[in-house]
C-alpha cells in the first residue's frame, strides 16, 4: 500500500515538474520573440476620419495618437510625425486603429477643388478672353482684382471700376496648379485655352461677393488686374465714365 502512495506521490512530483519545465520553455520563447522585434511609434486613428481631415489639426482633436507597433507590422509610409503632412488633406477616409501612412494624404489641390475653397467662400467659373485674363499668364494661387463696366441709368453713363479689389485664384481652366496639369504650361493654362483664345478663371469669393462676380460677368464681361505677390487687395476707386476719363 506504501509503496503505491509513493509511486502516486513521485508520479505526480514529476508532472508538477514536466509542467513547469514546459512553462518555463514557452516563457522563454515568448522573451525571444519579443525581444527580437523591434518596436516603432507610428499614429493610429482613433476613430472613424472622414475625407478631407486636415493634417494641421488631426492632433489637437485628438483623432490619432501615437503607438508602439513591432516592426514587422508596420506598412510602408506609415507615418510617426504629420509635420511632413502639414498643410495636406486626407483623400480617403480612415477607420478606427487604422495607421496613419503618408500615401492617404494629397494637397487639397490635388485630392478636388472642393478642398482648396476656403471655408465659407464659394468657387465661381467666369469666362475670359486672353486680353482680358491677363494674356494667358494667370496661374492658380495668384491674386486679382476684378473691374468691370456697370451699366449707368442712360446710354453713355456707363462706369468702369474696381468691383472686387483682391480675390484668390483657384484655378485657370482645369488647371488647378497641381501635378500633370502644370506640364507642358509654364503659364499654367491648358492647351484648350492657347488654341481657342478663351478661358476660364475660377475665383474663391464670399456668397455675397459671389453675386457682384456674376452681375457684372453678365452685364458687361470682367477684366483681371493681377496683385503683386505682398498684395492682398487693390483699393477699389470711385469709378470711371466716359466723362471723367476726359478730364
């Protein structure tokens, strides 16, 4: 009878034993592979990120934060810093615990015109001739005044003056200043504009800007009057008729 206790008793001494050799090998392995691996800060989302986030303020509202991801995991142009990605928008959206990586992100001209109107401005399309679009020399990002010629209460009495004095350019046809648009056109007008002789200028304009713009397109055609690049707007004068041109 003693002899079977102390067989149970070594029996089970020795599995106590085999279970801790066993423990111990696999914690031992787990050390390894960790320590093998290489951890990098990277940013995740987290939360759902719409289209259009802006890369300056992604931080501040805390919509990514910063992470430890074993290397190996980490996919090509994951990003640890948005200050490479200053001023870009996201394209596409991101999902929760998504990483943050450099190719989600586009210039607002680049990913739609949408994102380079700022925010409660309008875009408005207006039609220009080479003359009065200043030649064909007009790229996106300059600053304009726009004149016009505003009918008067008797033939004759027209006036001629400065409607808006310092508006941006969004975009000269299609050409939004961005990528494949500028090749082949230092002036950044398409090739549709250099053998038709007629263009388009797309202004970022206030709503209400916006109306004067249209009015006087349709009364009498806009004229462009190009800002020097420490300019933001031309003072707008009283006007000029046929007779104070005159005097």
């Amino acid at each position: 009878m003693k002899s079977k206790v102390v067989l149970v008793v070594i029996a089970v001494v020795l599995g106590g034993i085999a279970a801790f050799g066993t423990y111990r090998y696999l914690a031992g392995v787990q050390l390894q592979a960790e320590a093998g691996s290489v951890m990098t800060d990277v940013l995740v989302a987290t939360q759902d990120v719409p289209r259009g986030a802006d890369a300056n303020t992604l931080l501040s509202s805390g919509l990514v934060e910063m992470m430890k991801v074993p290397q190996r995991y980490v996919p090509k142009g994951a990003v640890s810093s948005l200050r490479a990605l200053t001023d870009m928008v996201l394209a596409v959206p991101v999902t929760k615990g998504e990483l943050i990586t450099s190719a989600r992100f586009q210039y607002p001209s680049d990913a739609g015109l949408a994102f380079a109107v700022p925010k409660d401005f309008v875009a408005v399309t207006v039609p220009v001739n080479e003359s009065r679009g200043l030649a064909q020399l007009l790229k996106a990002g300059d600053r304009v005044a726009v004149l016009g010629t505003l009918p008067g209460k008797s033939a004759g009495d027209e006036r001629t003056r400065i409607v808006l004095g310092g508006v941006r350019v969004l975009a000269v046809d299609r050409n939004t200043g961005a990528g494949a648009a500028e090749e082949g056109s230092s002036a950044g007008i398409g090739t549709s504009a250099q053998t038709s002789g007629q263009e388009t200028v797309t202004l970022a304009v206030s709503p209400a800007d916006a109306e004067k713009l249209v009015f006087v397109a349709e009364t009498g055609g806009v004229w462009l009057a190009l800002l020097s690049t420490t300019a933001s707007s031309a003072q707008p004068g009283s006007g000029q008729t046929a007779a104070t041109v005159m005097k």
